[in-house]
C-alpha cells in the first residue's frame, strides 16, 4: 500500500483553510491513518474526524486514535444519509484500474452507481463520491492519479468536477513523489469546494483557480516557481474539457476562436474480419512479409500460417487493399496488406454500412507515438483498430495540404501533447482539433513540399525528409503564429519535444 509522505499531507491540509470546532472531517481510505495523524497534530479535536477503510488491518491502530472509524467499502457503502455529511474530506484513494480484482469482481455494483461517470478507476470513483458526501460549501483534498485531467476517458468526470465544483487547486506533485515505495506515478493534488447546482453556474466559471504546473520537489508546493491563475470557464476551451496545467494562452485562443477539422474532415472506424489471419494477407515485396514469415516460423505446424501472396494474385480483383497498422510512417507508405475480396469471405466480414470505403483521403495511425498521416489511396478498407481513414469533406483543403497539417511538429503538439498524451490517437480527438484555412500562398508551399516527400518516399520508403519536414514546420507555425501571436518559446518547444529531428 502506497502512504502519503507527511509534508504533502500537511499541505493539502493547509490548503483546507479554517476548520471550525462543529465541523466534521472524513478520510474516506484511511490506511494507517497518515491524513488523520497530521490532522490531530494541527489541533482538530479526535471527535469531528471519521475514517473509513475496506481493509480491517488498520482497525486497532485507528479506533487508538479515538476517532469514528467504520470498516466498510466506501465505494460501495452510499446509504441516502451519505450524502451531504462532511465539511471536508482527505486522503489518498487508491488507484486500482478495470483490470484490477477489487474492479472485476464488483464491476456490476459499481457500474450502477458510477456508470454515468466513470466506473473503471477506483480514484475516479472516489472523488465522486466524496463529492456526493460533502455538504455544500465542503471541501476536498486529494492526492491522486493525475491522468483524469486530460485523459478523454474521463472526461465525463471532469465534466461532473466542473457543474459540482469549484476547482481551488490543482498542483501537479513531484514525479518521485512515490519513488521509494517503487511506486511510479504522475500524481496530482486537488482541491476542490462543492458549489453544485444551476444557480452556482455563474459563480463556478467566474472562480479562479490556482494552477500548478510539475513541481520538482515537496518543497515548492507554497512558492512553486511558476502559478497560472485560471478562471474556471477557460476549463470549457480545450476539447473534452481538459484540465489543463500549462497550455500556453494563445494556444487556448486557438482552440477557442477556429474551427474544428471534423468540419473539413471525417473519419471512420472501420471494419471486422473477424479472423484477420485467415482474410488478410501480406503482399510480397513489402516489410510485411518478413515480419509474417517469422511468425510463421515460431508458430506450431497446427495453427494456421500468416498468408503472403504475390503482387499478381493482389491484382486479379479477388482481394482489396487495406489498412491495419498503425506507428509513425508519414505520408507515405505502400500498400502491404490485402484483404480477402471472394464472395463466400465477404459474407463473414462486418462492414459498417455509411463508411465511404474505396474513396481517396488520408489513413491516421491509431496507435503511434506521434500524429502520424498519410495518404489513402482509392480502393482501400481498413480496420476498426489502429488505423483511421479520413475523407476529404470541403474541397477547401487538399489531401496533401492536410497531410502536411497534421505531420506538422505544431499539430504532433495540439494532438499528442494537450488532447491525448497516451500512445492512442482517437477518432474524436481528430475531429477536436482547431484548423485554420490556409491563403493560397502557403497552402501551395505546404502542397508542394508534400507531393515531393510522397514522390520521393515511393520509390524509396526510407526517404530522409528532415529538410522538407522542416520547411513544412517553419509554415505551418509562422501561419499560426501570424494569427494568433504565438512566442517564439513555443516553436522552441515544438522543435525540442514535437519535432521528428
Ligand atoms: C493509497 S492507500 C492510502 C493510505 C493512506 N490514506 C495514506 O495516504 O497514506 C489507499 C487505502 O484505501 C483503502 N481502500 C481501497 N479500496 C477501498 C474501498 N473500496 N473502500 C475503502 N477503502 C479502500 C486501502 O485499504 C488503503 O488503505
């Protein structure tokens, strides 16, 4: 089990402000009682704090303290008295996924109570339900994961912080925070007042929270070097409602005043085959064969072979070209898979039906470390998984313009760095991010250096396009930069983190 180290828990208690001899204080995961301890020492008397754990290991140790304590699973535990009880809650829930026991095994329950918002992650849930069992006006203090602040799946979370709450702080904690307790996570502390209801609304927005970039050590929580004071409302620019810590200003505005590209672009989840081995094969000439020809090799006489077949078989009209991988290939790359086109193969296939199959338009890597485009080109199906294809819906912008877009250092930023900083890239994600349409002048630049990569990587897929790659970055950000006034620390960023040299 993971324990708080004391001075970030005398810190979320100093940020709790005053607390008054009538007031009730509850750690909802109390372990050994680190958050209670510390609470005691600043002089709150034993009788306003209550503690609750699922583990009855704590039990002496606790009741010792002379404090209300209650053995019980406070996930599970709401009764109609829960709510609204406590003037401040504190700890440090636990961090336990889907994939964890205590998830699996109470998955239905918790889904019935938690569904609507998030039932996958236990802190998540927590901070739920704290804020169910505070009383208007109460405050919380958490130390926790920080991924619900930017993650899109937890966007419904922060979109219940935002009409439940207002946001006093979020600090992001040191990484090492947990370091020697082999413990490696990105942790955050929240501090939030419940202000909930319609006629809060104004009142939210208008708040202004205290935000905290990383700090380094325990030691810069009170002076850390750098705060952004953010009025809440700004929590509403960002796609998905990101919690955002140190977004540059005008990158907001970005966000806020164009566009979304979903207006110029759509795209599609693809299809199943729902038995890719026995329907997709690799074609000969590409990487592809030899990475299934070693599968092959390790793989037992019984189980059926990877199929390789030759470029004449690929063109005889009974398979399709289709798109399945994902990672960081740009632009270009060629056609390595096929799909199984025979009537009695098709009948097995689940195909979307409103999917603009075969046209021509750009495939985005699902999964990839970076925002990875290139062009489609007709005929091509893909799969529901790790590779998205895109069509080209307002003749406005061209294919090779929007190619040089999104493998632009400024958009491997707006999509890897502030929307989805996970090595997923989704649909939604896509659609969300802000496009600002091009003069002519720059659009042909861009279009231009584009065709030149395409061309070039087609007859040699190792091309090196570093010195296109970073004309087409220098356009893309002095365009941007033009419009909305972005400083020059922010190209240095982009060439320091998004950049591929
Ligand atoms: C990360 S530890 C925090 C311990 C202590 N509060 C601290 O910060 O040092 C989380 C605690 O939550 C308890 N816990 C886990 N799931 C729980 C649940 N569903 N209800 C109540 N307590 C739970 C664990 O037993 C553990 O003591």
């Amino acid at each position: 089990m993971v324990i708080t180290p004391p001075q970030t828990v005398e810190y979320i208690i100093s940020r709790l402000g005053e607390v008054k001899e009538d007031q009730k204080i509850l750690d909802p995961c109390v372990g050994p009682g680190i958050f209670v301890k510390k609470l005691l020492e600043s002089g709150i008397h034993s009788n306003q704090i209550t503690a609750f754990d699922i583990n009855s290991s704590f039990k002496t140790e606790i009741k010792q303290l002379d404090i209300s304590f209650k053995e019980q699973d406070t996930l599970l535990a709401l009764y109609p008295d829960s709510y609204n009880e406590f003037d401040f809650i504190v700890g440090n829930p636990p961090y336990l996924n889907k994939a964890s026991t205590y998830v699996r095994i109470n998955r239905s329950k918790l889904n019935k109570i938690y569904g609507k918002i998030n039932a996958h992650e236990t802190y998540a849930m927590f901070i739920v339900n704290s804020i169910w069992r505070l009383k208007e006006g109460g405050k919380l203090g958490f130390i926790t994961s920080d991924s619900f602040l930017t993650l899109s799946t937890h966007k419904n979370l922060r979109r219940f912080i935002l009409n439940n709450c207002k946001i006093n702080e979020i600090l992001l904690a040191p990484k090492s925070l947990f370091s020697n307790q082999n413990v490696s996570t990105s942790p955050v502390i929240i501090i939030l007042t419940k202000c909930s209801g319609k006629k809060n609304k104004k009142a939210r927005e208008n708040h202004i929270m205290r935000i905290v970039p990383r700090v380094d050590s325990e030691g810069e929580y009170q002076s850390p070097s750098y705060i952004n004071d953010l009025r809440q409302i700004k929590y509403n620019s960002l796609p998905f409602n990101i919690f955002y810590t140190d977004v540059d200003e005008k990158v907001i505005e970005l966000f806020e005043k164009s566009p979304r590209l979903k207006e110029y672009l759509s795209g599609f989840i693809g299809m199943h085959t729902h038995n890719n081995r026995k329907y997709i094969a690799a074609i000969e000439g590409t990487e592809l064969v030899n990475v299934f020809k070693k599968r092959n090799m390790k793989s037992k006489e019984s189980i059926q072979k990877f199929k390789i077949i030759e470029i004449n078989e690929f063109k005889t009209g009974e398979w399709k070209p289709y798109l399945k991988r994902g990672g960081g290939d740009q632009y270009y790359r060629p056609i390595m898979e096929a799909l199984d086109w025979k009537e009695e193969s098709i009948k097995n296939y689940d195909i979307p039906k409103n999917v603009p199959f075969e046209q021509e338009g750009i495939v985005i890597s699902g999964v990839s470390s970076r925002l990875a485009a290139r062009i489609m080109p007709r005929g091509c199906y893909w799969d529901s998984n790790k590779a998205i294809g895109f069509i080209i819906k307002n003749k406005v912008i061209s294919i090779p313009y929007i190619l040089g877009v999104l493998n632009s250092s400024l958009y491997n930023y707006l999509a890897k760095g502030i929307i989805n900083n996970t090595s997923s890239i989704q649909l939604t994600g896509i659609h969300a991010l802000p496009i600002v349409l091009p003069d002519d002048k720059t659009k042909e630049r861009i279009e231009d250096l584009v065709k030149k990569i395409i061309n070039n990587k087609r007859k040699d897929q190792n091309y090196n396009y570093v010195i296109e790659q970073k004309k087409i970055d220098n356009i893309i950000f002095n365009f941007y930069k033009n419009r909305f006034n972005f400083s020059f620390s922010l190209k240095d960023k982009l060439d320091e983190s998004f950049a591929i040299y």
